[in-house]
C-alpha cells in the first residue's frame, strides 16, 4: 500500500531564503508526482507534475525532482517571497489505478 | 484547457439533510472522476473512483450508501451526502482525468457544514 510522507510539517523562514520540501513514498512504481499548493480555504493549485520516466520539472523559481529508486521527490523554491507562504502537497500517481495519494503537506511561512 | 469546476462553493445545511455536490470538466471529457475529503489541518484522502456509466469505487471504511456518488455523463459527476452529520463537515474536492491518461485535474473544492 503506498504511503507518503512530507517532511517537514511546518517550516518558517525569512525571505529571499532558497528552501527544499521533501517528499517520500514507500513504492516505486508510480506513473507520476505531482507538487500542488493549497493557500488555507482553497482548492489545490497543481505546480509541477514529474511523469515516471523523468527525473525533474522546473517552472520559474520552482524545481522539482523525482529518484524512484529511493522512494523520493523534492521541490526547491529559489528566493522565497511571502506570497509563497501556503501549505504544499506532494501526490503520487499509484501505478495500475491512477489514483493519487496525497502527502501530508508542509505548511511554509516566508517572513516579510 | 482541463478546467474542472465545482458547485456549491460552500453549503451550510441541519443535520440529517443531504446535499448534493456537482463536479464539471468545462472542456474536456472526463472518463474517470475522483471525490476526496479534507478534514482541517489534513491532507486529502480519497473518498471514491467513479468511471462514466458504472458503479463507483469506494475505498475503504467509505459508505457508499452514505457517499452516493453518480457518474451519468463524460462532464459530469455528482456525490449526494446523505442525512448529513455534524461529522460529515469538510472540504470536498473533485477530480476528474481523460481516458487514460494519468493526470488528474482538481476542482476549486466544496465545503460542507452540518450544523
């Protein structure tokens, strides 16, 4: 059964700082991860999606990466803004159903 | 493209009450939809599958009888909370996917409270 875990929880920092997410998950064989961001209220807003056969996406200050092999995928956030402040959620595509099972998301908070 | 839309926005309603949540793929034709739910401070969890014109597929300690869910047409799903409990109250979300392919499209979310 495929489970995923994001580490850390809750994470503060002050802005301009570069910052790493980290996302794990216990099998490998999935058809994709995908980031999405969540800002408190809201729906989920998707940021970048790592098909299996790639090793990582990058759109603007966001870079994500993805190793099967060790169960893992980061996303880096170059100089933070406060606007970046929400929480993130890795999902992974289980491999045979497509369904995604979600992370248990980081909560940012980029200080002004 | 591959905009899913959901309606309500937000619903308030008593307890033992059912309410019906609409879930759309604006311009796209979705074989396959997905209804999760969020409980504060929580990730999603996955509530069912539903694939056009057959039963849902509902994971486990779901009701189904509780959680109707209703896939008629490739644009559009519908998940009826029936007799709603205080303990029902969360964010919905919806998701719907083209035929075979593996990405899903999320919907802007519907929250429940059961007073």
């Amino acid at each position: 059964k495929q489970e995923v875990t994001q580490i850390p929880a809750a994470l503060s920092v002050p802005e301009g700082e570069n910052l790493v997410l980290n996302c794990s998950f216990t099998d490998s064989a999935i058809y994709n991860l995908q980031w999405f961001r969540q800002d408190p209220g809201k729906g989920l807003t998707s940021l970048l999606l790592i098909q299996s056969s790639q090793r990582e996406q990058t759109s603007g200050r966001l870079n994500a990466s993805l190793d099967k092999s060790s169960g893992r995928s980061t996303l880096y956030i170059a100089a933070s803004q406060p606007g970046d402040s929400a929480t993130y959620l890795c999902a992974a595509s289980t491999s045979g159903t497509y369904k995604y099972i979600f992370g248990t998301g980081t909560r940012l908070k980029v200080l002004a | 493209g591959a905009v899913v839309s959901q309606h309500p926005s937000w619903v308030i309603c008593k307890s033992g009450t059912s309410v019906k949540i609409e879930c759309r793929s604006l311009d796209f034709q979705a074989t396959t939809m997905f209804w999760y739910r969020q409980f504060p401070k929580q990730s999603l969890m996955l509530m069912a599958t539903s694939n056009e014109g057959s039963k849902a597929t509902y994971e486990q300690g779901v009701e189904k009888d509780k959680f109707l869910i209703n896939h008629a047409s490739l644009t559009l799903s519908t998940l009826t909370v029936t007799s709603a409990h205080p303990e029902d109250s969360s964010f919905y979300i919806c998701s719907a996917s083209r035929l075979a392919a593996n990405t899903q499209y999320f919907g802007p979310g519907t929250r429940l409270t059961v007073l």
